[in-house]
C-alpha cells in the first residue's frame, strides 16, 4: 500500500491540476521495465524530493510476485551469426503532426483556482511570505499565466537575489515567453548559485534549444537527466535537440512519452516541436 502522505500529515500541492503524489505515481507506472515495488519506491523518493521532505508518502509492501505496471519492453535477440539483413529500400519520412498547445486560462479560471485563491489569501495576511509568494508564482507559471507568475517570482527575487530556485523558474517562465536572454542571465546565475541544480539545467536546455543551440541544449539536458532520470521534459527536450543536430532522439522522445502522454503538447506551449524542418 503507498498513501500519499503519512498518517495524519498533509499533502503538498502538486506541479499540475493532479496532486504531486498522483503526477510522480502515473509517471512511475508508465516507466517500461521497473518493477510495481521499485515504481512505489521511486514515487515515494520522487514526492518527498520534489517537496523538500515536506511530503513523505507511506509506503507498505507485501508484494510477493514480481511484475510491471508498464510491462517489460522486449529487446532483440543476440544473433550475431545470422546473415546480414538484405539491404532495404529508405522509409518514407513519416508525417509529424505537431500537437496543439493548452489555451491559457482566463482570469475568472484561475480566481476559481483553490490553490491560487488559498495562497492569495496567506500573502494579502503577510506581504513578506516569500515561500506563499513562490508556490503562486509556479501554479501561475504551469497554468501559463505568464505575466503573473513573472510577477511572483520578481518580488522573491528582490526579497532574496540569491534564491538559485526562484531564479531557475523565472528562467524557464522567460524561456516560454520568447524573453530568452533575460532567461539565460536568471539560468547561469541560478547555476553558479547552486552547481547542482538539475531543474536549472533543464529549464536552461529549453532556452538553447529555442536559441538553437543544440550542442549546448544536449549537454544541459544530458547534466539534467544524469541527475534526476525521471524527468520527461529532459528526456524529451534532448531528444528534440538530438533531432535538429542530425541524429535520431527517437529513444528519447519515446521515453519520455512514455513516462508523459502530454509532454509533446507542453513543449508545443512553449513554441517546441519534434518535427525537424
């Protein structure tokens, strides 16, 4: 059994309209090749990273019987002594089809927004409540409410010009805004800040993936997934950079697909496609 939190705690809210608990275990799930047992684990780990230990789920096993949520994914036979394949013509370029990106909400959707409307409330008791002030910021950024969230994370900027987390997220809200230099400045200083920021690789990916910059774009992307594996939007930016530098990202692309049905259409929010020109 895994609950999201501990008996009597409190669950954080997550990074979508789903609780961050739902969002890292639909993920787990969709992992190819991952036991039920270690999928459980990697939610767990994933929840109580992503809140700073805020949120620790509880997890209690008594699995007795090995097998996949995702099911195992079948590798080609080791047939090295077989006659080479016959030489077969090229395929056709199969037609890419670019997904259409969310609508951005209007104001009477996120004043409706329980979340929104919750940490309003705590920062019109208290001003200076950065933390309340920050999560308002990311909840506008992921409903791309843009100019809001840009709004947020400039007054904890100017609270605290060292905060390498509120720089990452405004790099990433300038990065899917088109403001990529300004973007770029909030990315390196969040990285000399803190050199191990592997949200701060991501989000940096995405700007020089949109300045093609490929070869940078794969190095970010690459720092990012060695730190944090799980993560489909590196996965599939690297991809998508691999693409335009002339190799292949299908493995990527897929991966992270698989990990999130929607990730193509929340890179085409951001003016990114999988389609090669």
């Amino acid at each position: 059994m895994l609950y999201s939190t501990a008996l009597g705690a409190v669950a954080a809210t997550g990074k979508t309209d789903r609780s961050l608990f739902v969002a890292e275990l639909l993920r787990e799930m969709r992992a190819p090749n991952i036991s039920a047992e270690q999928a459980l684990t990697n939610t767990k780990n994933g929840v109580v990273a992503a809140t700073n230990r805020e949120q620790v789920p509880w997890l209690s096993s008594s699995l007795t019987t090995e097998f996949s949520f995702a099911g195992l994914v079948a590798r080609p036979p080791d047939n090295t002594t077989a006659d080479p394949a016959p030489t077969m013509p090229a395929p056709q370029k199969p037609v890419c089809e670019v997904p259409q990106a969310e609508p951005t909400p209007s104001a009477d959707d996120l004043a409706r927004d329980p979340v929104i409307a919750d940490l309003s409330r705590k920062i019109a008791a208290n001003a200076n409540d950065a933390i309340s002030r920050y999560k308002r910021g990311q909840v506008y950024a992921i409903k791309r409410a843009h100019a809001l969230a840009m709004q947020d994370f400039d007054a904890v900027i100017r609270r605290d010009p060292r905060d390498a987390q509120a720089l990452n997220n405004r790099c990433w809200t300038r990065a899917a805004t088109g403001d990529l230099q300004g973007a770029l400045a909030d990315c390196n200083l969040a990285l000399q800040l803190d050199p191990g920021l592997s949200d701060a690789f991501d989000s940096r990916g995405l700007v020089n993936l949109k300045l093609d910059r490929t070869t940078e774009a794969i190095k970010d992307y690459t720092d990012a997934v060695q730190r944090n594996p799980r993560s489909s939007s590196s996965l599939f930016g690297r991809g998508v950079a691999t693409r335009r530098s002339g190799g292949d990202g299908a493995s990527d692309i897929a991966l992270a697909k698989s990990m999130d049905p929607n990730i193509a259409k929340e890179f085409a929010g951001y003016g990114v496609t999988e389609c090669v020109p």
